[in-house]
C-alpha cells in the first residue's frame, strides 16, 4: 500500500488533550497550568502504543512531584487517565 497514513496511523499525528483535563490532575488552575507549559516548567512526554496499543497515546506531564497521565486515541478521546 502506498499514499499517505490515515491521520490515526501517522507516525506523529496531531494530539490534542485538553488543558483542563490535565491541569486538574496536577491540582492547578487552567490559567496556570497554561502559563507553567508556556514557560517549559511543567515536563511531557508522549509515548505512541505498539502491538496491542498500536493506536494509543500515553502523554504524561510532571510539575512539582505531581504527574498526570493519560492514554489517548488519536482524536485525543481520554481512554485513561491517572
């Protein structure tokens, strides 16, 4: 098969997690959760599932001791979060 991936099997599709979400794990306002990404004191990293989570995100964000993660699809829909 040749031609582009479908937006779901691109190696690194757009993701969008809502800010609201994550902010409320790490136990903060969404105004500052905005203003702390912004200024790259909270960490993320997003791992892309293979095998049996092959279409699935795990993005995990740490600020201050606190991490949020969720597992994703990749229109951004929550599947879980911890």
């Amino acid at each position: 098969m040749s031609g582009p991936l479908p937006d779901d099997r691109a190696p690194n599709p757009p993701i969008d997690i809502d800010a609201a979400r994550v902010a409320a794990l790490l136990d903060l306002e969404v105004g500052a959760f905005r203003a702390l990404m912004a200024d790259g004191k909270v960490t993320v990293l997003c791992e892309r599932g293979t095998g049996a989570d092959a279409g699935r995100w795990r993005a995990t964000f740490w600020y201050g001791g606190r991490r949020a993660r969720l597992v994703v699809d990749p229109k951004g829909r929550i599947l879980d979060e911890g």
